[in-house]
C-alpha cells in the first residue's frame, strides 16, 4: 500500500472539521460576518461567552441574539467551551464560538494565568478540529489601538494577541473586519 493509500484509509470516516477566525475591533462587524460565513445549512450553534452582568450587558446580548434565526441552538457557555465542544461540537454541522476575548476575560477573571490559558486554547482547537464542523471564531483585535496604561489592561491586551494569533495559526481561513466589511488574511 502506498503512502497515499494509507494516509486516505485512515482519514475514510474522520469528519473534516474547517476552522474560521474572523478578528475585528469593537463593533467593526465580526459577528454579522461569522453569521454570514456560518450560511443556513444546519445544524448550526451558537456558543456565547458573554454573561449579562449589567443592564448594558443584557442589552448586548439580546441584540445579538435577535440578530440569528430561530434554527440557531444557543449555548451560553462562559467558561468551559473547549468541554462543550468536546462533549457537544460533533452534534453540529456549524458552530459559531462568540466571542474569544470575554472567554479570556472570563478566564483570567476567575484567576487562570497566561500559561494555563494558553494550554486551554490549544486543547480548544483540538477539539475544534474532532468536530467534523465548520467552526468559526470571533475575537476582538485589541493590538490596533494605543497602549493602555495600566499594567493589568497592558497584560490582557497582550494576552489576547497571543491567544488570536495560536487561533489564527491553527485555522483553515481567517478575516479582518473592517466597517462591516471582511478582508481574508489566510
């Protein structure tokens, strides 16, 4: 059997997963992108990290949510999301994972540090890839704007460069939004 033959034996019956990530500043369109990317084809998920903490954040999400179709499964999962993908990803031929960033806020809010975080995000996009889904992920990229002054805010922004660029290296595609419009990077 030659090489060839092996590598696609093995591979008959691996569900293909594709992997998305789609960047953009606050409010440049990220979310509207992903949902256009994800299509209508379903089953289709929708993991939010957001936690309605305050009014202005109830408010966010409930219009994000008014922005997807009621054959959109939504999973409100704040912390745990590489489990969820691993327990529950597979049951799903989309999955939007929104958003990157309050994932990490999330984490380092419960006191994980860089190197542990880091580590998740790599079990992440195992499972990611385990799914056989289009997976699309939205993070904010928070590199483009000036250098906060507070230390903690500097380590976070730092933080979430690392984190979008292990994410960026480990997808098939990936887009920066820009005023509602994608640019493809990759």
């Amino acid at each position: 059997m030659s090489p060839r033959t092996r590598r696609n034996a093995r591979s008959v019956g691996r569900p293909k997963s594709r992997i998305i990530v789609v960047l953009g500043g606050a409010s440049s369109g990220k979310s509207e992108i992903a949902l256009q990317l994800a299509g209508s084809r379903g089953p289709r998920a929708f993991v939010a990290t957001g936690q309605g903490l305050d009014a202005e954040m109830v408010e966010r999400i409930a219009r994000h949510r008014a922005t997807r179709s009621a054959e959109w499964q939504t999973i409100e999962e704040p912390l745990d999301v590489e489990a969820w993908f691993a327990k529950q990803g597979s049951e799903y031929r989309i999955v939007v994972f929104d958003c990157v960033t309050l994932w990490l806020s999330n984490l380092v809010g419960i006191g994980l540090g860089e190197s542990v975080i880091l580590a998740r995000v790599g079990t992440l996009l195992d499972a990611m890839r385990r799914t056989g889904a289009t997976v699309i992920i939205v993070s904010n990229e928070l590199g483009s704007g000036l250098v906060p002054v507070e230390p903690s805010v500097r380590a976070f922004r730092d933080l979430s460069g690392r984190v979008n660029q292990c994410l960026a290296a480990g997808a098939n595609e990936a887009y920066l939004a820009v005023s509602g419009l994608p640019l493809r990077l990759k």
